[in-house]
C-alpha cells in the first residue's frame, strides 16, 4: 500500500477496506509511509472513529484505536516499539520474525498456558518483558518497557 492508499483506505466509509488500512499501519514501520498517512488522517480523526466496525472477541475498533495510535506517534521520532503496550495482539515471536525485535524465552507454564519472554528492539534497544497468555479462546500478551540499567 503506499501513503496514500494507507489514508483513503482509513478515510472510505466501507469497514472492510478501513480495517484493511489498519491492519497495513500496524504491519508497517516505514515512518515518511506513516507521517503522510497520518498528516490525511490525523485531521479527520473524529470521521473516522464514527464508522461501525463491529468485530469478534476482539472489538474491531481495537485496530483502528492501535493505527490511529501509530500514525500520531509517527510525527514524532519516538520508536515504534512504544506501540507494544498498547496493544495485547502483538506476538512476541511473530515480532521476532519480522525482525522487530530479538525475543527469548524465559519461562514457559503448561499448566497455566502462560509464557515469559524478553524481547529487545532492535531499532532503539528498548528491553520489553512480555507476559503472554495462551489457554484462552484468544492468546494475549502484555508489554512491559524495562529499565534496563
Ligand atoms: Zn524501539
């Protein structure tokens, strides 16, 4: 997608194609890509929060809260890595794939389905302890940012 097709995706009145745009905001850390979108979409944000989005367990509006979160944090020269705790859907390990973060294991609980990782930026170096939940119908992580001497 490039900046523009981000924006007018966003900016349709057609749930399918704005989820969509989100979804190419959440995967992408390109950040002129972003700041373009965000210098579009930012303005009309009120427009684009009215659409109805619906959603399963996980409300669809989550997504579009995460994007527009990104886009605003765009401007600034903040890493993207601040996005983490903003959302329980980021999968330290898919993260780690995509070559965002270097992501270890610590602990893995089979009883409670829980994971422990610690994942590392690799843009900014940012420490990030995750705590992961799995035995539910969705798994969920929380990030934490750690202060890491
Ligand atoms: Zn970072």
């Amino acid at each position: 997608m490039k900046p523009d097709e981000i924006s007018s995706s966003l900016l349709e009145n057609d749930s399918f194609r704005v989820l969509a745009g989100c979804i190419e905001v959440r995967n992408s850390n390109g950040r002129t890509i972003l700041r373009a979108g965000a210098a579009r979409v930012l303005p009309k944000r009120a427009q684009v929060e009215d659409i109805e989005l619906d959603g399963g367990i996980i409300p669809n509006k989550h997504w579009l809260q995460l994007a527009l979160t990104k886009l605003a944090l765009s401007k600034g020269d903040t890493c993207f890595c601040a996005m983490y705790p903003h959302s329980e859907f980021y999968d330290p390990e898919k993260e780690q794939d995509s070559h965002n973060v270097s992501t270890e294991l610590k602990e893995r609980n089979l009883k409670t389905w829980s994971t422990e990782h610690i994942s590392h930026c690799k843009s900014c170096g940012q420490c990030l302890e995750v705590h992961g939940e799995g035995g539910w119908h969705v798994p969920w992580w929380k990030w934490s940012e750690l202060d890491v001497p």
